[in-house]
C-alpha cells in the first residue's frame, strides 16, 4: 500500500502540489532579497547549490524538508515562514 501511495507521490507530486512549492520559492526570494544576499552567498551559506535555490525560487524543483531548513538557517528564518 505505501510502496503506491509513494509511487504516486513521486509520479504527480510535482504536479499537485506545484502552487505550494511556487509559493515556498517565492518567500525564499523575497527573503533573500530582503537581506539584500546573492543566490551565491544562499548558496555558500546554506550548503544548497546555486542552481538549485534559482530552481526551488522559480517553483521548478521539488525540495526536502533538509533543504528547506539549512536555506532558511541561511536567512536567518524559522522554515515554517517560508510555508505561509
């Protein structure tokens, strides 16, 4: 049962929850540029490289909970902001 239930999750995961992983990509720009930091200092920062935040920012990557957290640590911001 979970082994579908996760198939499913890989299959149209990106898909259905892709308005939420917009919105989280959106809060992690407008943070960044809060700060005034680079993709690059995120990235050197966080441990997340360039290429993916400038993915996770568009809403084009689907992103672990890991990277979520070291990216707001990075911004100096509870990850749970980032999900509003």
């Amino acid at each position: 049962m979970w082994d579908n239930i996760i198939g499913l999750e890989k299959e149209v995961g990106a898909t259905v929850f892709q308005k939420e992983y917009q919105r989280i990509g959106l809060n992690i720009l407008y943070r960044r540029r809060e700060l005034k930091m680079s993709q690059e200092t995120l990235a050197n920062l966080s441990g997340v490289s360039r290429s993916r935040i400038s993915d996770i920012e568009r809403g084009c990557e689907t992103f672990k909970l890991s990277s979520l957290m070291l990216i707001a640590k990075a911004l100096e911001i509870d990850y749970r902001e980032l999900l509003k």
